[in-house]
C-alpha cells in the first residue's frame, strides 16, 4: 500500500510549493515530460523534480514499512495458524515493498539506513490510520479491505502514469502482491458477515471507525491544493479527490454487496460517491471513534495528522530500538 495525504513533509527533503511549479531551465527534462517518456538517471532530472520524486518515495516507504508492525500486532490475535501464515505473508510483502522504495531512494543519494532507524517517529510520512491501533484480527481484515484498497489505488494510478522508469518497474510485483493482500480482506470480510451474529457485528464496528479514516487516506480536497507538482511531474495521474472517488466506487458496492454498511452512497445525479457525514469531522483517536455530529476544519485535521497518533512512537520503536541494540552489541 502506499499514502495520499502527505500534504506536508517534515522528512527534511524539502517539498515544492503547491501553488506552482518553478519554470524549468532543462529543455531536455521538459521535453522528456512532454513526449511521455521515462526519465532513467538523475543527470535527466531537475533539483525540482528530484526533490519532489524523493518526498513521494519517502510516503511510499513509510507507509509500507509502518504497516508491518500494525499488522503484526493484530496479526498474533489470528483464529488458526493458517490465517497467522496468511497475516505474516502480507507483513513480509511489505516489507519487501518498503524495501523497493528505500533502494531507489539509496540509488538517489540518501542513506536508508538512516531513513529507517535515525529519524524521530513524528517525522515519518505515512496516513494517520495506522497512528490509531489495529486491536484484532477482525481490524487487520478491515485493514486489508480498506487500507490496502486504498494504496492499491494509489500505487496503480503511479505505476501506470509515473515517469521514473526505475519505480514504475519496481511498482510490478508490489501491485501483483497487493492483489493478494486485497482477496485475503474481501474473503475474511464476506465470511465474518455471513457468519452472522457477535461476528458480523464486530466487523461492523471496525468497519464504523475504519472507513472514515481510509477517506482521509487520500489527503485534502481538491479545492484546497491549487497545484500539484505530482500531475506536473507525472509522479502520480489523478488527484487526491479522483483518487478518492475511485476508492469508493470499489469499496462502496462491494460493501453493500455483503451487507456491511458504510456512510457513503452513490449520487443518482452524477454517479459520483458521497460521504453521509461532514468531511470532515471530529475524531477521538483513544475511543476510536467519529463525532458525525461535530464537523471541524481542515486546519483541526492537519494539526491530529503532523501531531501523530496513539501507537506512532510505539510503531516505530519496534524496528529502531532493536536495530540499534543489535548494532549496540556487536560493535568491535
């Protein structure tokens, strides 16, 4: 999976403003843009688009490396050890998928090593849903149906439009992999709702708290971003509401389809999906739970987002600290 809404970058790479992109002084660059060919070498790049393609590896790696523990802790609450096995495959597909995107930014001129164990938890670029803890299995099974919906929709539309060869072609076997991860949650999610009862209600109230999270996933609104230097780059093709748009078209009818119910319906009008609550609204991240009475601004939800939530330093933690304590102990 991967993140839409890093709307701002404390990884200390730097950012472009959103207002417009700076003129390039690389005919050969803006050529390579214009014809729709990929872009192989930095010596091909501008300082600009470096700068911009490095920042959404970074949102890349970060969500695929976070997910690892998130999953893990909700993993070891699995029902058999078939559905661990199942669990633990998806963790070590992004893993390897993190991997993907820390290699080419290594192949860039940054040190991984450093931008996995080094940096402060707050700093990591990744959506808040995995801020807020994954308690059991049936939320990992949620977590597969929306989260890795979510960056299956995100990756696709990089894979099929970006203009750096090197990722576009790592993005092959991420996409073929998070396939998988999507049929494990569409298969638990079916079952777990025709199971009736205790079950199905305990998927609907992941679902409940879940769902809105995963619209946020995307970022703000199109009509608060005057510019995105991603389409202008072709680091991405669709916008942060396109992207979302697309997210609830397959989520949505799928949904219904098994009987889970979710605040959102199709427009009889425009075909588009609408939200059935304030977008956006209050949040209590320790109760987990959404205040569909109490809308807030946007300036509320960046302040939770670069505020982190419950499990971040906790998450991070898990790979930082032992890391650092294995090279503790076999220092010469």
């Amino acid at each position: 999976m991967s993140a839409g809404g890093a709307d701002s970058d404390s990884t200390g790479l730097g950012r472009l403003a959103e207002n417009g992109r700076m003129a390039s002084a690389n005919p050969a660059f803006d050529q390579l843009l214009k014809k729709g060919d990929l872009i192989e070498s930095v010596s091909e790049m501008t300082p600009e688009y470096l700068r911009e393609l490095k920042h959404t590896l970074v949102v890349s790696g970060d969500t695929e490396l976070i997910s690892a523990p998130a999953y893990y802790l909700a993993a070891q609450r699995a029902p058999s050890i078939n559905a661990f096995m199942t669990a633990i495959a998806i963790i070590q597909d992004e893993l390897a998928h993190a991997h993907i995107a820390y290699h080419i930014l290594e192949e860039l001129g940054e040190d991984q090593e450093k931008l996995i164990f080094s940096r402060d938890p707050k700093s990591f670029r990744y959506p808040y849903a995995f801020d807020v803890p994954l308690e059991t299995w049936t939320e990992l099974i949620v977590a597969n149906l929306f989260y890795d919906q979510a960056g299956f929709c995100l990756l696709g539309d990089i894979h099929e439009k970006c203009s750096y060869g090197p990722w576009k072609r790592g993005l092959v076997k991420v996409m073929a992999e998070e396939n998988f991860h999507l049929r494990n949650g569409r298969t638990w999610a079916k079952r777990m709702s025709q199971a009736g009862g205790a079950t199905r209600d305990e998927l609907q109230r992941a679902v409940d708290w879940m769902f809105p999270l995963t619209v946020e996933w995307f970022g703000l609104p199109d009509s608060m971003k005057m510019h995105s230097t991603q389409l202008d780059y072709r680091l991405k093709g669709l916008t942060n509401d396109q992207l979302r748009q697309w997210w609830l078209s397959l989520v949505v009818p799928y949904c219904e389809q098994i009987g889970v119910k979710v605040p959102a319906h199709k427009s009889e009008t425009n075909e588009h999906y609408e939200l059935d609550y304030p977008f956006p609204c209050t949040f209590d991240s320790q109760a987990r739970r959404w205040d569909f009475k109490d809308p807030c601004s946007w300036d509320d939800v960046l302040l939770r987002w670069r505020g982190r939530g419950p499990r971040n330093q906790e998450m991070v933690a898990t790979f930082q600290e032992e890391f650092h304590r294995f090279r503790k102990q076999h220092a010469s």
